[in-house]
C-alpha cells in the first residue's frame, strides 16, 4: 500500500474514533482538531458515510451510526 494511501486510512480512522468519542460534532471541531482542510475532512467523512459508518443528523453535524465495526491497529 503507498504511504499516502495508509496515512488517509489511518486519518480516517482517527475521525470516526473521534466522532463516535465525541458523540455529535461538527465539520469545523474536525478541520481545528485535525489541523486539516475542510474538503480534506469532506472528503473523508464522505468515505465514511458511503460505508454506513457516519450520519449527518443536520447540516454540518455529524455522529457514528450503531454498525458495528472491527477496529485493527
């Protein structure tokens, strides 16, 4: 896997441990928690979402649905 594939996973899983930590938060708390764009935090939050693994309950909030997900290092 190149390097930058493997950091944008672990980013990703990073959010999603941090949203489903944090309960409901918004895209801004990611951009300033992250220290990364926000099309970048868009962007990832689109590949969760397409699994099924975040909801926007309203706009620009987001949550962790109730999938179950096995976490590996």
């Amino acid at each position: 896997m190149k390097p930058s594939t493997n950091r944008m996973l672990n980013r990703i899983k990073c959010i999603y441990m941090f949203i489903n930590k944090n309960g409901i938060v918004t895209t801004q708390e990611l951009v300033e928690e992250f220290g990364i764009t926000p099309r970048t935090i868009q962007r990832d939050l689109n590949v969760l979402a397409y699994n099924d693994l975040v909801i926007s309950p309203s706009r620009g909030k987001w949550t962790t649905t109730h999938k179950k997900v096995k976490m590996s290092s």
